[in-house]
C-alpha cells in the first residue's frame, strides 16, 4: 500500500512541478523540477505518515547529505566534460562512485 501512495504522490507533485517547469524560462529548468522534488516531497510525507516526524527529519537531513554530494558531481562533471573534454560515460560513472563516497562521509561525520 505504501508503494501505491508514493506512486500516486510522486506523480502528482511530478506533474505539478513539470507544468511550473512548462511555464519557466530558460527549458533547462525543467529538469530541475521534474523528479528529485517530487520525489524527495512524497518520501517525506509517507516518512511523517507512517514513521512520524523524527524519522521524517532523519530522512530530511540525508537529503541535504546526497544534495551537498550530488553538487559536487554537478562541477566535476562540468569540469571534467566541458574543460577537459573527456567522453561524458566514464567521466559520469567515476564520479557517481565520488558522489558515493562524498555522501557516505558527510552523513558519517554529521548525521551519525
């Protein structure tokens, strides 16, 4: 049953969020407001819901954890694609195993 009210919550927010990215200019917004908010808004819900508001927080600040990580796959995949010019898949997957690495040791140092 839960995974049926994530599905039916992320799609909402999901479709709520591409219709705000429809109207925003430039269309590379888009991608911004397509999944990860939806996402994040529905797993948080069902979290308060089902955990209560503790486990909610503890989910919130994981988050914040992957988002700090996922910002610095962001530069060094810009670097690393745009400035060296290196081929976009194992630039990509080296990093994923950085941003791995980088969110395990902001949520061992902080959250833990």
């Amino acid at each position: 049953m839960q995974l049926l009210i994530r599905f039916v919550v992320g799609g909402l927010v999901v479709s709520t969020f591409a219709m705000l990215a429809d109207v925003l200019r430039p269309k590379g917004f888009a991608g911004l407001f397509a999944a990860a908010p939806s996402v994040a808004l529905a797993t948080l819900g069902l979290g308060v819901a089902t955990q209560g508001a503790d486990y909610a927080a503890l989910q919130a600040r994981s988050m914040v954890a992957g988002e700090f990580a996922f910002i610095a796959y962001a530069f060094g995949c810009v670097y690393f694609m745009a400035v060296r010019r290196m081929r976009a898949a194992p630039v990509a997957v080296l990093l994923l195993v950085g941003w791995g690495a980088i969110a395990l040791e902001i949520y061992s140092a902080v959250l833990l």
